[in-house]
C-alpha cells in the first residue's frame, strides 16, 4: 500500500498516538501503516566531531544510539571503534572538552527543554555521574584552556525568560577562570558590555584572550582581553578606524607574535588574515586566502604552527584547503571522499587532522588524514533496505530575482521512475543569515525517493556564503524583497518542464517560518499549503518577548520595533496582522520552551488563521524549545506532516 493511500484511507486501523508531551490539534489519526512504510527513514545514524583528547589518538563525538531519544557524547579510541558512550540521561549532551593538558576529566554543555540556558558539567569517565559547574540562572559557555594550568574560560549571562514576561534591561557578559575541580574558587575576569562576546582562543603564553564581538551578521570586531587585569582592547577594526566589516579569530601564531583572523573588510568575501602584533610590521594585515572569490567558514591551526586548515564555502559545499602557516602559500589539497567537508580540526598534539565529511549519499562520517593517506573512524548506520549509493546527487538551481538580482538554491530531484510533473516542496532555511548548503536530508529522502517530491532549498537575498552585500539585501525596511524572492522561485518552478507549479508546499523553520507565513499571505494562490516550524508571527511581539540575551542582536537585523517609523513597518508586514490572506491550509509547529522564537508566536497566528475560517494544524511539544530535537517528537512531526502533504500537496 502506497503511503498516500494509507493516509487517506480511513479504516478502523492502529494510529500511532502523540505522547505525553506532544498536544496535536487538528492533525487527524496517524496509521500505523504510514509509520511502518517511513520510519527506517528515521534512522540514519551519522557522527559529529567534538573534539581530539589531548594526549591520545581518540576522538570524542556526538551520537546518537539505536534506541536513543537525544544525541550523546561518545569516545571513539581507533579507527572503526565501537563508540564508547561517556554521557548519558534524558536531554542531549552539547558540545564538550577535556581537561587539555592530561585528558583526566570532560567539560560538557547541557540545557533542559530546549531552552537553550546551557550549564557546564564536569564527568570523570568512566563514570556517568555529572557535576554541576554553573549557576542555572545563567546562560553558559566555554570558551577555551589555558596551556599552563587546567582551568577553564567560560562566559556567563543573566537569563529573565523573557517569553515568560520578564525584566527588559539588556544584559552583560561576565567572564570567568575556573579549576573545574574546585568550581567555588573560580575568578571574575571581566565584565564586557551587552551580549555579542564568543569564541575566543588563549595566546599561548596565557596572558591574552582573542574574542569575537558580534554586532550583526555583518560587523564584528576582535578584541583582546588582559587576562591578569581584566583589560579589554578592540584589535579590528583598530580604534578610530570608520571600516566596519566583519571579524572573528582563528588563533594565535606559535611565538604569539601574530593572530591569525578571518575578515571581509578587503571586499566581498571572508578571508583568512595574519595580523601582526608586535616587531616590525605590527598592524599589517597579511592575506591569505584573497584569491578565493567564496567565503572562509573557520580555519585550524596544527599543533607545531606549521599548517592551517580552511573550510572554504564554494556555492553551498564545503572544501578544505591547506596554507603554510609561516610562508602563508597554499599546499596541495588533501585527497578526501566526496563531499562536503563539515569539520577540519588539527590534532593538539599529534599529526592528525579529523575531518568529517557528509554528501546526499550519506550521513555525517569521520576520517583522520595522517601523512598523505585518508582513514574512516565512524561507520554512519543506513538502516537495512536503503541504499543511499543510489541517491541523486543535488544541483545548485539560479533564477532571476524580481529586480534581476541571481539567486540561487540547492536542488533535489526523485528518481527517474517518477515521471510527469512532479510536486515540489521549498524549504526555506532560518538565519536569516544562514544558507541552504549540500548534504544528507535525513528524513526528507523520504518524499524525494519513495513519493517522487523534488526538494527546493532557496538562498534568497539576506542569505550568507554570497558575499556581504547579498547578505545585507533583507535588512530593515528592505525585509519584503526577500519575500519576492520566493515568488520569483514559484516563478521559475512554472517553466520548468518536470515540475508541477500547481503543487508547490513551502516549508520553514525559524525565520524560514515567518517566510512560510509570509508567503501564506503573499501566494495563497499559488501555493498548495504552508508548514511554520518555531517560526515569526509579529516581529513587534517576536523583539518584545525573544530573550534579553539576544533582543539588541536582532534588532539590527529586523530593525528597532522601539522607533515608531519601524515599528509601523514591521507591524504592516508582519503574517499576524495579515491573517486574512492566509486561505490555504496551515500547519505549525512549536516547542513550548523556545527562547529564540517564543511559543506565544504560534499560539497567536494559529488562534487568528482558525478565527478567519481557514484550517490549521498545530503541534506543539512541551519539552522542546527552537526546533525538536527529541526522535519520538521528531519523527510524530514528520509523521504529521506527510498526512498534511497527502491532503495538499499529493492529492
């Protein structure tokens, strides 16, 4: 039996019930058969590198179990080792670090719900038990060792749960130095204004910490901080200096006397920098990777200084290239699987280099480079039945934008066993200042290779990886001409001779949310359905009640709903104050803790779209916050949303 006809067969048969923690309104029963024919597409299992222990050729990573509700972290001791599980319980551990200069103890983030109010934990393996480190009235992070002694950098910043109703006074960022073994005795650093401070690398003399100062996604500076006296020092743009640019630290160079940066203040692109600290030359910004027309995601620096890995963005996939950290001339590029290269981290001690590597034929998979020779370190599980070898490879797609601006997204084609004019879902991705890139879909391959759906992932203006000013093209009073975008795709799909332009779903997460809603408003002729995932409903609501920690830095992004000329503006084209035109149905999802996008976003737009008559499903899960990251509640979305796709998209 086909998956559309075990949806809208209606026979007295088992349904997969929501659970406890799940409230589904308006979505119909889910049979048990539609679960049976997808769930082996809930399974594919990849692994995430976290980090290298310090002394031994080990790994720890992320994963999931077979069984597991939430990913985990995991030692991995040699190549195609059996994971060794070192943290477990019911919320997914973060990222982690183990204590630098033996390997005795890790350091690892966790928050609860969803809500994002990340503590610090210490775990002695073997032992499961986990300390706690931090204060749960604060959001956590840490930020790195120093090499002398085993203790640990980390920032922390007031929470008011602000989705609750709470104090709008924009928060600071304190920094401290912990001995994560004598937690009581940790040491007040500084106290930075505002909340845009992160990352962050430890000279190695230990005097000085480089960090990133976010103001938007397109200017951030690089400061310096003291760390005996507490002094901070902006560093780029230099004092006084008018350029405003984006900047972030890489590390520093092995003698200090340099710190290698990644900038777009030479042109369009973010580029890997040395600047010069000190002796002749101080202040000289030297190029590196100037003559790469893409963006430098992040770069590693080997553990003698000699080697620097860059993640190079070319057009949504990941490169890794290799430069002489002293003559700064690029080397030859490394031999890897096909791909796109998500991590590149240099060993701290040790010739290796763990690169993980994933592509639309499979999950996320680890390798070492040691010498000129690859090795895999994980297996990703591919449930039995899939052969994901036969997966379509995905094609970036251009149109012409409303004004001729090209725009560009990632394309995934079903089979060729599929013909006539296939449906198509859009999937627009969050950020804004993020970009849909090439990589395993998971769950998605589902529609495309069992229900012959083409996936469109879109990168309208706004969009990172094309350059600033692309990135910039959103913002403000401008925020609608990223909505056009989408009509200029619709536009596109009708010419092309394999889709079918009367079937198309758009489907958003997060800021792709309000763009699923504004094209609800926008398209409703035009479009089969929408499905909002934590997504904006007003963005005056969205500024007043988002977290204090994160209200000024999106701000600059959607524009001060405090000035009544863009208060006016964002309240015109908000999807709530729209409802009315929002006639073909509706699907949102939520998590109840969310602290980004507040649950009350959903609630409004799903009570006001039911007040104007037309249909809503909604899902909301009381133990998730910005997106599910639970695989019962995921999969029940995923569920429910191929039943709503049989009712709009399929039919």
């Amino acid at each position: 039996m086909s998956a559309a006809v075990a949806v809208a067969v209606a026979v007295a048969e088992p349904v997969l019930a929501p659970n406890a923690n799940l409230v589904a309104q308006g979505i119909p029963p889910i049979p048990m058969s539609l679960v049976r024919q997808v769930e082996k597409y809930t399974e594919f299992r990849g692994h995430g590198f976290v980090e290298w222990h310090p002394t031994r050729p080990e790994m720890l990573v992320s994963h999931r179990q077979a069984g597991a509700s939430v990913a985990q972290l995991f030692r991995v001791g040699a190549a195609l080792a059996e994971p060794e599980p070192l943290t477990d319980g019911p919320e997914p551990a973060g990222s982690g670090s183990w204590e630098p200069r033996e390997g005795r103890y890790l350091v690892f983030g966790r928050s609860s719900g969803g809500n994002e109010a990340n503590q610090l934990y210490r775990l002695v393996p073997p032992s499961r038990e986990a300390v706690l480190l931090t204060d749960p009235d604060e959001r956590h992070a840490a930020i790195d060792w120093l090499h002398g002694s085993a203790r640990l950098i980390y920032s922390s910043v007031p929470l008011d749960r602000t989705a609750q109703g709470g104090s709008r006074v924009a928060p600071s960022t304190t920094l401290w130095l912990m001995d994560p073994l004598e937690p009581a005795g940790r040491r007040k650093i500084a106290e930075l204004p505002g909340t845009g401070w992160s990352g962050g690398d430890v000279s190695h003399d230990d005097r000085t910490l480089a960090l990133t100062r976010y103001v938007s996604a397109n200017e951030s500076e690089v400061w310096t901080l003291d760390l005996a006296s507490g002094r901070a020092a902006q560093l780029l743009p230099a004092k006084g200096e008018a350029l405003k640019a984006s900047h972030a630290p890489v590390g520093f160079s092995e003698d200090d006397g340099a710190l290698f940066v990644v900038s777009d203040r030479s042109g369009e692109f973010r580029e890997l920098m040395r600047l010069t600290l000190r002796g002749p030359g101080a202040g000289q910004l030297q190029r590196v990777t100037g003559h790469i027309p893409w963006d430098v995601e992040d770069a590693s620096l080997s553990s003698a200084g000699r080697r620097i890995a860059a993640r190079i963005n070319v057009d949504g996939r990941s490169e890794l290239r290799l430069f002489d950290a002293q003559t700064l001339a690029e080397l030859p590029a490394p031999t890897l699987p096909a791909g796109s290269v998500n991590t590149a981290r240099f060993h701290p001690r040790l010739d290796l280099m763990a690169v993980a590597v994933d592509s639309s034929r499979g999950p996320n998979q680890l390798h070492v480079l040691e010498g000129a020779g690859t090795t895999p370190w994980t297996r990703p599980y591919v449930p039995p039945g899939i052969d994901t070898s036969s997966f379509a490879d995905q094609r970036i797609v251009r149109w012409q934008g409303f004004d001729g601006l090209t725009l560009s997204g990632v394309m995934s084609t079903p089979p060729a066993r599929f013909t006539g004019k296939r449906p198509a879902v859009v999937i627009v991705h969050g950020g804004p200042e993020s970009q849909a890139t090439t990589g395993f879909l998971g769950r998605w391959h589902y529609l495309i290779n069992e229900l012959g759906v083409a996936v469109i992932e879109p990168n309208v203006r706004g969009s990172s990886g094309y350059g600033k000013t692309f990135l910039a093209l959103d913002n403000g009073f401008k925020r609608e001409d990223s909505v056009k975008d989408l009509g200029s795709l619709l536009d596109w799909i009708a010419t092309q001779p394999g889709l079918d332009a009367s079937r198309v779903l758009v489907y958003g997460g997060s800021y792709g949310g309000y763009m699923s809603l504004a094209a609800s408003v926008h398209f409703a002729d035009r479009i089969a359905g929408a499905i909002d995932v934590v997504g904006i409903s007003n963005f005056v609501t969205f500024l007043q009640n988002t977290e204090s920690y994160r209200r000024d830095l999106r701000r600059v992004e959607y524009g001060d709903e405090r000035d009544p000329a863009m208060r006016a503006f964002l309240e015109r084209i908000s999807p709530l104050n729209n409802a009315q035109k929002i006639r073909k149905p509706l699907f949102v999802v939520q998590g109840k803790n969310d602290p980004r996008v507040p649950v009350t976003e959903a609630e409004q737009i799903v009570a006001k779209v039911r007040e104007n008559g037309s249909p809503v499903w909604y899902l909301r899960a009381e133990n998730e916050g910005h997106g599910f990251r639970r695989k019962e509640n995921a999969d029940f979305q995923f569920y429910a949303m191929l039943a709503f796709m049989e009712q709009t998209l399929l039919k």
